[in-house]
C-alpha cells in the first residue's frame, strides 16, 4: 500500500510577512565605471589632447601620441601622462553616483518632515485609527513611510486575532518592521562603497602619476644637463602635478559626499527605529 504523504494547506505555504523583495537591477554599479574609464580615455585623448591644442603636435598620433607645447593651462594637463585618463575616470564616476544617491536617499526621505509624520501616525493611532495612519504613509512616501505601513498592516491584523496573546502579536509587529527594514536599509546604502574607494584611491592614483613624471622629468636631466635641462625639469614637475591635483580633488568630492549622504542616511535609520518603537509601544498600551 502506497504511503501517503500529509498535503501543506494554502495557509502554511503562504508567507507571514507581507513584505515582498523589491527587484530593482543595480547594473549601474558595473556599467557606470565602464562607461566612464572609456569616457576618462576619450576626454584625455581626443579633447585635452586635440593636435590645435600644441604648438608642435605629434603627426604619429596612435594610443599616445606625444604631443608637446600645450597652449593653455588646462591642456596641460595631458602631459600628465596616462595616470590623467584614469584619474578623470576616477571623477566622472564619484559625479554619476553622487547623482544616483543623491536621487535614491531623496526618494526614500519621502515628503514632509520625518518627525512631523511620526507624530501624525502617533496621533492616529492613539485613537484607534489605523486606516487613517495607513494614510498618512501613503503621503509620506519614502522609507520611514515604506516601514510603517508594513507594521500598522501586521497591526490592523493583529487586533483581530485572538489566538495570540498581546505579547506574542506585539513581537509579530516588531518581526513584520524588521523585515520591512532589512528590504529598505541595502537600498539606501547600495553604492557608496564606489565614493569610499575612490576617496582613498584617487589620491594614490594622483601621487602615482606625480611619481611617474617626476621620475621622467629627473631622467631627461641626468641625460641632457645644462640649463635647458632645468628648465625641461620646471615644466614636467609642473605637470605631474596635474595628477595630484586631480587626484586630491576627485578624493576630497568623494569624502565630502560620502559624509553628506551617510547623515541623511543615518537621519532615515533613526525615522525607522522610531517608527518601530512606536508601534510596538503603541499596541502594548492600547490592546493589553
């Protein structure tokens, strides 16, 4: 007699959250450094390094073409060798996800003041209006919101129950914000690893580049000597500098924003434990 096996029932095959994975790409964190070292190459080669831009242009051309007497300031910066490319790479990347930040951390800040919304639902709440505090997260629209609504619908769900106890459907409320903020919290801080990197990276980068010219402009002294040679060594030591410059620039954007977006971040964090805290305090108070 074949065994038969117990069938799982619709119910404990559902899940008990009703929290659902956002499914969002993050092509950007691979496609976006791509784009920009090709973009870094195109700048350096072809804009910086335009044979109008010289008085004595290289006519070989090619991967480096070795251009000499740059007619203005900015230009040389091409002589900066091939560290120069890399380095406005390094600056187009901090700018394309300083953008993609800037307008993520917005969005999840949603609209209005995060306290002035906390109070809102507190107010709500204390008179027994769930679905009008439900309300006021659709309104508030970005994380803090995102978290509330998942708790006061486990909240709605639990006055209702009558198996549990008020301190087991207190934990379920508790459990439900967790998750909801285990889903927010990666997508608020996903890409910020780029600006931390590059904020150290970047004036390595810049002092390698330094090194390399200044080790190129020491050679042509030892092997030209005389005046001439001193002046060749001025001017390489000038442009290498580029490299620093550049270099210490794109690390200084980088750290700056790093700091700017982990306060807003850290200021959402706090809107969502304290939403938290609310609700589970709530419920213990009203529904003993």
């Amino acid at each position: 007699m074949a065994e038969t096996r117990p069938v799982a029932t619709a119910t404990a095959a559902k899940s008990s959250t009703s929290v659902q994975p956002k499914k969002k790409s993050n092509s950007i964190s691979w496609l976006a450094p791509v784009i920009c070292i090709v973009a870094g190459y195109i700048i350096w080669r072809f804009l910086l390094g335009d044979p109008s831009n010289f008085t004595n242009p290289d006519p070989a051309g090619g991967f480096w073409p070795k251009h000499k007497g740059p007619k203005s300031g900015l230009v040389r910066m091409y002589d900066g060798g091939i560290i120069v490319p890399i380095l406005i790479a390094t600056f187009l990347t901090v700018i394309t996800f300083v953008i993609e930040r800037l307008m993520t951390i917005s969005k999840a800040t949603g609209s209005g003041n995060i306290a002035e919304f906390i109070r809102k639902v507190q107010y709500h709440l204390a008179n027994k209006n769930v679905d009008q505090a439900i309300s006021e997260c659709d309104r508030q629209k970005g994380s803090v919101g995102n978290v509330m609504k998942a708790g006061l619908r486990k909240y709605k769900e639990m006055i209702s129950n009558t198996e549990l106890d008020t301190e087991q459907k207190v934990l379920q409320i508790q459990k439900e914000v967790e998750e909801a903020t285990a889903l927010e919290l990666p997508m608020l801080e996903k890409n910020l690893v780029f600006l931390s990197t590059i904020a150290s990276v970047a004036t390595l980068l810049g002092l390698l580049g330094t090194v390399l010219g200044m080790i190129g402009s020491f050679a042509a002294l030892a092997s030209e000597g005389g005046g001439g040679a001193a002046a060749e060594l001025s001017r390489g030591i000038s442009e290498a500098l580029y490299n620093t410059a550049l270099g210490i620039g794109t690390s200084a954007i980088s750290i700056i924003m790093y700091n700017i977006f982990t306060t807003k971040i850290d200021h959402i964090t706090y809107g969502i434990d304290e939403s938290g805290f609310t609700l589970t305090q709530s419920f213990a108070s009203l529904y003993k």
